[in-house]
C-alpha cells in the first residue's frame, strides 16, 4: 500500500504562518476563508455570502446586549455558518485519520505493531525521567507548604504572645491608675 498524497501533503512543513484570528488553530483570513469560498464555487457548500463577507461577529447575550470579556473587551465570535462548517471539516479530517490508520492496521498490522512497540520503547526513558523530575518537584512543593504553615504558625504563636503581654500590661496600668488616690498619693494594693 502507498500513502496517499494528501496525507503526505499533511506532513511537509510549509514556511508561512499565518497571523491572524483562528479557528480551530487555522487562520480564518488566510485558509478557511478562501477553501469556503472555492467549495462555494464549486457548489459542494452553501455557505451564506454573509458569513463570509462578514465572518467575525459581534457576541450578543441572551436579552440582546453586547457582551463583554472578563478582561472588558467585547466577546467576538466567529459566524455561526462558518463556525458549523469547520466543525464538519474538523469531524471528517478526524474521520479521515481514524479511517488512514484503521487500513494500515489491516494492510500492515505487524509493522503497525512494531512501530507501536518500538514507539513506547523509546518513550520509556522519557517518561521515566518525567515521573522522577514530577516526585521530585511534589516533595519540594510539599516542603515549601509545610514550610510556609510552619512560618505562619510561629507568626500565629508571636502574635498571641504580644497580645497577651499587651492585654497584662493594660491591665496593670489600669491596676495602677485604680490605686491611686483622688489626691495623688498611691495606695497600697493588698491582695489576700
């Protein structure tokens, strides 16, 4: 079996990259725009000259208001026609892939399967290395939060203890100025 060429297509980097707003990650300005239009063309869409003449939207909320981001700026959305129409590409691009893979599985299903093997074989040390690097940065995420309860806990301890001498400070100087007399003279406080 030889792969298809618009699977070969797939895999060849292109230089440009587009800059502008996208949709499910292509740019709407320079790919989808221009594919809808020539499917268009070519009678196999119906996409409303509308959406493609005018296909970012201002979002609107349930009683009619503009709606907002939570950064303030208003909500743009693509049209819902060009939006329901790359859904469908994004479905049967899926489709397309699940279905490439599912007749190399039965064409080719032993080179599928030590390519597969092969595959996790090289992915073990890397996934070894990612789990000791993941415990090691939970034991020193979970040492910097003992730490921190410790440190606030000590803070907690502190600021009783100066409450507390503050509060008997309080209360000896009200002791005192309880004890002295209209006149001046200090009384002797006698406690039993």
């Amino acid at each position: 079996m030889q792969t298809p060429n618009y699977i070969k297509s797939l895999l060849i980097p292109t230089t440009r990259k587009p800059q502008g707003r996208k949709v499910w990650s292509i740019d709407l300005e320079q790919v989808w725009l221009p594919f809808f239009t020539a499917t268009n063309t070519m009678g196999d869409t119906a996409i409303p000259s509308q959406a493609i003449g005018c296909p970012l939207r201002l979002g609107y909320d349930k009683t009619g208001a503009v709606r907002f981001t939570q950064s303030g700026r208003p909500l743009i959305k693509v049209a819902k026609e060009l939006a329901d129409s790359v859904r469908l590409v994004r479905d049967n691009f899926t489709a397309n892939l699940l279905n490439y893979a599912g007749s190399v599985i039965r064409e080719n299903g032993d080179g599928y399967k030590a390519q597969v093997e092969l595959a996790q074989k090289a992915g073990e040390p890397i996934y070894q290395h990612d789990r000791v690097e993941l415990d090691s940065a939970l034991k020193a995420q979970a040492e910097m939060v003992a730490q921190a309860a410790e440190a606030i806990a000590e803070a907690i301890a502190v600021a009783e203890a100066v409450a507390v001498a503050k509060a008997e400070a309080e209360a000896e100087a009200k002791a005192e100025a309880e004890a002295v007399k209209p006149n001046g003279k200090k009384r002797e406080l006698v406690t039993a």
